[in-house]
C-alpha cells in the first residue's frame, strides 16, 4: 500500500472505480468533486472494498475499508490536505491554494482505512473477474472521413 498511486474503490454493491490516491500513516486518501476525479457515492459512504495491483497489472490485494471524510477547519484537515495536495499531479498553483480550493469548493477528503482481512494470495479468486465495459459520455461516434475533393470513378 505503500507504493500505490492508483487503487480501485466499490462502494456497496457498485463497479470498482480508479481512484488516484495518496497513502500515508497507514491509509489511503483520495480527493473527489469539482475539479478533481469522480468517485460516485464515496464521500457519503462509511464503507469501502479497495483494491491493490502490481506493476505487473495483477491484483495483489483487496480489503474493506472505513470512509472517514475530513471535514475543512479540522486538525486533521489542516495536516492530511496539505500533504495530500503536495503529491497532486498537475495542479494549477499552490499547494495552498489547491487546499483553500477544494474546501471552498466542498470536495470530499477521503481516509480509507484498513477494517478488516483483506483477501490476498491463496484468498484472491482464481477468475478474472472480467467484466463489459461500461458505457460513458465520452465515447462518440465514428464519422465518415472528410475528403476535401470529389472522387472520380471510370
């Protein structure tokens, strides 16, 4: 878990979503909401399955959390944010203005934290797993290539 820059999060009985995330003391903490990545259901939730992979692609772990949202103005808000917000990839500014952004903004600071016996090795399933893609607004459809001229048939 030290390693992980990525994990998957299900809550309830929804898909495992990829989530960019941060470990420190021992958990996870991801950032969602405007702005930043979607992860539907998560700041409302209490528990969560997070799943671990390898640089190989393979799953390595999986276990249950517990989601405990940190709320702006805290102590733990004012020490995780900043942490957090230092290891963000891409952001526009300061770290302390990412901070004072995500609170003005209600984004949720998320902790997972481990509750639980994770399933690993000889506990893992022996089946992919594999599931259909599911849909997305992004996806378009694929349209007729332009041609700047007429093309003419013998």
């Amino acid at each position: 878990m030290k390693k992980a820059a990525v994990c998957w999060v299900s809550v309830g009985d929804g898909p495992a979503v990829a989530l960019w995330c941060v470990p420190l003391e021992g958990s996870l903490f991801v950032v969602s909401g405007p702005g930043e990545q979607s992860a539907p259901g998560l700041a409302d939730a209490a528990e969560a399955r997070v799943t671990l992979r390898g640089d190989h692609g393979g799953r390595i772990v999986t276990w249950p959390a517990r989601v405990a949202r940190l709320v702006p103005g805290t102590e733990e808000w004012e020490t995780s944010a900043p942490l957090v917000a230092a290891k963000r990839l891409n952001a526009s500014g300061p770290t302390a203005d990412l901070v004072a952004r995500w609170a003005a903004e209600g984004c949720a600071l998320n902790r997972l934290l481990p509750a639980g016996t994770p399933d690993a090795g000889d506990t893992l399933p022996d089946a992919s797993l594999a599931e259909e893609p599911r849909g997305a607004t992004v996806v378009r459809a694929t349209r007729k290539p332009f041609r700047l001229h007429r093309v003419r048939r013998r």
